[in-house]
C-alpha cells in the first residue's frame, strides 16, 4: 500500500502508550499534524482532563489536525466507559493542498491509532462539544 505521509515509530509508541493509559475521569487528548515539508506526521501535544470546548480553543482555526480523543462518557445506566475517537479537525479555511494531503492520509492514520470511530470537524469549535459528542456516541 502507498502511503502519502509517513507515521514515525515514535508517534505510533506514543499512540499506544496513549491508548493504553488507565483514566478515572476527564478527557484525553493527543494532537497530531502533518509537516507538509517532510511529509511524516508529528505529534503537537497532549491535553489530560480536557473539556471538548477548551480542546476545540487549542486547536488552529486554520490548520488541519488529527485529534485522538480518550473521551468520559457517562451513560444512562451511570456506567462511566473512555472510548477512543478520532477527530478530523479539518477547519473550511485551511490552505486546500494541506487539507487534501490531511484527508489523503487519514485512513492510515486511524488505522495506526486503531480508532473505529471519526467525526469529523469542518465548522470549528461549533463543531466539537460536549453534546455532539454524547450524541454522536449515544445515538441520540
């Protein structure tokens, strides 16, 4: 298979520890881009006990990232589960050749970080909340 941007070993470690992490509570973020220069991915940062709202605040409003979200969802029931989600944050006003490079690359990407779920983000902070994350992931 062709791959268009390089995942390094260090981004798939720090995926895995990532993904492996024991949570009791709050949200977890790992930021990822792509450097367009060299063509591989790089890790941004982490956020630990992160709220969707702050998170889509640290994210570029003009720059495509990839979001691996370990996200507290309280279900009806009161059970409390972390699953994994990937984000497509891929901000409308992002330079056309980066979010096609972006877009390019991101099934290799879920599948490196092993994320079943996307939602994508073209509109924003609007677009990433704490409601439309509980109904994405509870079916409301």
């Amino acid at each position: 298979m062709s791959h268009t941007v390089d995942i390094p070993q260090e981004l798939k470690d720090s995926l895995r520890k990532f993904r492996f992490a024991r949570r009791k509570s709050g949200n977890a973020a790992l930021v990822v881009k792509i450097n367009k220069q060299k063509l591989i991915m790089e890790e941004v940062e982490q956020f630990e006990d992160i709220s969707p709202e702050d998170l889509a605040e640290e994210l570029p409003e003009s720059s495509p990232r990839y979001v691996v979200l370990a996200y507290e969802l309280k279900h009806s029931d009161g059970r409390v589960s972390f699953p994994l989600i990937l984000i497509n944050w891929s901000p409308s006003a992002s330079e056309t050749g980066l979010l096609t490079l972006h877009a390019s690359a991101l099934l290799d990407f879920q599948t490196t970080a092993d994320v079943g779920k996307v939602l994508e983000v073209r509109e924003g902070a609007e677009g990433l909340t704490t409601e439309i994350l509980d109904a994405s992931l509870l079916h409301k």
